[in-house]
C-alpha cells in the first residue's frame, strides 16, 4: 500500500512536468498526458470467485469515439443475499482495474450491496488503447443505463466513486435521473486542482481536467463525501471544498488517520455506520422525491 501511495506521488509530479514541458507539441502532449492520468491496468489480481463470492460476467456496447461502430465495456455483477438489497454502480480510480479493486468491491457487497462493477475502456478486459475523459464517461453511463434496466427502484439505485471515480460518479449524479445517491470516496475538485497542489502551474494546459466541483451543486440526489485526513494523494480540503458546494441533503466523513484507500482498515466502524445512515437517508428522499412526483401528475 505504501509503494502504491509513493507511486502516485511520483505519477503527479512526472505529469505536471511533462504538461509542462510538452506545451507546445499538443498531440504529444495529449497522448503523454492520458497515459500518465491513466496509467490502464490490464492484469487481474482476482476475481470474485476467489473471495468466494457469485459473480457474473457484464459485456456492455459503447459507441467508438468516430461513430464507426461499437467497443465492449467489461464489467461483474455481484448479486446480495437479500431479495430487497440496494443497488451500486462502482467506478474504480486510475492504476486500478475491477480485479486490483476486489477487495474494496467486496467490502461493499458484504455491506449489502447488489454491485455493479466496470472496467473503463482501455483497463482490464475491456476494449479500447488509450482512454479519455470523455470515453470514460460513455463508459460510466453505459454501465448506469445497465443498473436502471437491473434495478427498477429508484430508491435502490446507487453511485460510487473512488479517486478519480468519484469525480465520474459525481459528473454522473448531476446528469442523470434516478439515483437515490452518490458516495464519493477520496474525491478531488479537478486533476488540475490536484497538480496546482503541487505548486506547479500547468493546470490550464491539461486536456484531461475531471472538474467534478463544477458538477457538485447540480447533484440530483443525497451525496455522502468520505475522505481521509491522511491522505497525501489527494488533499482531503478538496471533499470539505464539494461538501460546502453540494446541496442538501449531504453527509461528510473524515476518518481520522485515513490514506488514500485504506478505510477497510482505518475507520472501518465509522465508515459502515456512515454508510448505514446515509442509505436510510437517501432512500427516504427518494420516495419522498417520488411521492412529489406522482402528486405533481395528478
């Protein structure tokens, strides 16, 4: 975990220097850039059968990015134990891939969760090279278009983001209709908000910028930020800036001593309870949100 957390370091310093550096050549730079953002991770550590867990296969159809034909979005579907279990898209960060992320999808299905897990395109078994932040998006709402055909509730339906995943999960509750909510793990206000932390002034130049602030007050459902106190990837005054821009109702926890991805360990109680209240919260706005609407209809 330690090597991983050096490791991203070292990713956002080694991009702001190349953006830097390569400001005057623009396709270098755009293809530089995606990869050192992205860094697609192809190989499995896992599956969910070795935690012991059924899972199905997911093949999703996306649109290639010049409209000549389709590419294929692999994804899981982890089924509950319990018939009347909510339901959640999960949207891995970067360097990771659906099976680098199985202990973080698990953790979430045994907190009861019905999960919906993708690869974007160009990570793990998906299709694609190279990926973009606005392939990473059709991706994303793909995969939601597929949990609403799965999942008929509205009250049921949830969006989770971790890192640069919850930048997508959070664009993705201010777009789309019918989630009872978003939770948005170790969140950042934009990637340029991020080198900008570093005291390197390159942020204009990025092509991949990821604001999910400028999205955070148009969220259409309940929000629940978590962030570690810890973390020195991602500086955790970026959640506090998207929770004091979020509309209500919002939850907020720090976990105190949190790293980047270590809130299976730290702060796991907290985070469990947290998620518990928040699930009753977001689940009572939404049929409150639906008994407006069938009143408004008639």
């Amino acid at each position: 975990m330690a090597r991983r957390i050096r490791t991203r370091r070292t990713w956002w310093l080694t991009l702001a220097v190349l953006i830097g550096v390569s400001a005057a050549g623009c396709m270098i730079l755009g293809s530089n850039e995606r990869e050192l953002v992205y860094g697609p991770i192809r190989e499995y550590a896992g599956t969910p059968a070795e935690q012991g867990l059924a899972y199905d296969e997911l093949w999703l159809a996306v649109s290639r990015d010049d409209g000549a034909g389709t590419q294929r979005v692999h994804g899981w579907w982890l089924p509950a134990t319990a018939a009347e279990a909510p339901t959640l898209l999960y949207l891995h960060g970067t360097r990771f891939s659906l099976g680098s992320s199985l202990l973080r999808i698990a953790r979430l299905h045994d907190l009861g969760f019905n999960v919906l897990a993708i690869d974007y395109r160009g990570f793990g078994r998906s299709d694609g090279d190279l990926p973009s932040e606005s392939q990473i998006k059709v991706d994303a709402r793909a995969a939601w278009a597929e949990l609403v055909r799965r999942e008929p509730r509205d009250d049921r339906r949830y969006i989770y983001g971790h890192s640069l995943g919850a930048a997508v999960a959070i664009e993705l509750g201010a777009t789309q209709d019918g989630a009872a909510g978003v939770i948005a793990e170790s969140g950042f206000t934009s990637l340029a908000d991020v080198v900008a932390d570093r005291n390197l002034p390159v942020g204009m130049l990025m092509t991949q910028r990821f604001d999910a602030l400028a999205s955070v007050p148009s969220l259409r459902a309940p929000v629940l930020f978590v962030h570690g106190t810890a973390d020195d990837v991602v500086p955790a005054a970026m959640t506090q800036r998207m929770f004091d821009a979020a509309p209500e109702p919002k939850r907020l926890l720090m976990i105190e001593g949190g790293s980047h991805s270590n809130f299976g360990d730290i702060g796991a109680d907290d985070y469990r309870r947290a998620l518990t209240e928040f699930i009753a919260t977001a689940e009572a706005a939404s049929q409150l949100r639906s008994a407006k609407s069938a009143a408004n209809t008639y």
